[in-house]
C-alpha cells in the first residue's frame, strides 16, 4: 500500500482548496505570480481598450483557476464540494 501524501485540502467553509503542505505552497506561489505577469502584460498591451482589457482578463482568470483546480485535483485530499463547517 502507498502512502499519498496531499498538496491541498479542502477548505472548511465555501468551495475551494488550501495548501497543506510545501509543495501546495509553492504551486500556490507560481500560480499567483504567473497571474501576476500575465496580467501587467495584458495591461501594457491593452492599457487604451478598457473594455478589451476587461473581457480579456476575465477570460484568463476563469481559465487559470480552472486549470488550477484541474491539475490540483489529483494531490487534493477528498472531493472539491460546498462546505459548510464541520
């Protein structure tokens, strides 16, 4: 029997995931300044289209998160759920 060791768990109110480990952290780091850098270059690209800007970031964060979660699924402890306390 293998021993899986967990990158994230489950958060105890709302939907979403935590790191629990260093390994969830440090995903959790490249994850933000990824966004971070995407986000400056779409906004030194698209500084004079607001409404590009908008649509356009909207997309890449609603992708990434899904990403995200899709690629943190595998080293996440139980199922991604509405959680309500304990």
């Amino acid at each position: 029997m293998t021993h899986q060791k967990y990158w994230f768990r489950q958060k105890t109110y709302g939907y979403g995931i935590t790191p629990c480990s260093w390994q969830g952290w440090l995903v959790t780091l490249i994850y933000i300044l990824v966004l971070i850098l995407i986000s400056v270059g779409i906004t030194n690209q698209y500084e004079n289209q607001p409404g590009v800007l908008i649509a356009l970031s909207s997309v890449i964060i609603l992708a990434s998160v899904y990403i995200f979660l899709k690629l943190t699924k595998p080293v996440t402890q139980g199922e991604l759920k509405w959680r309500w306390g304990k």
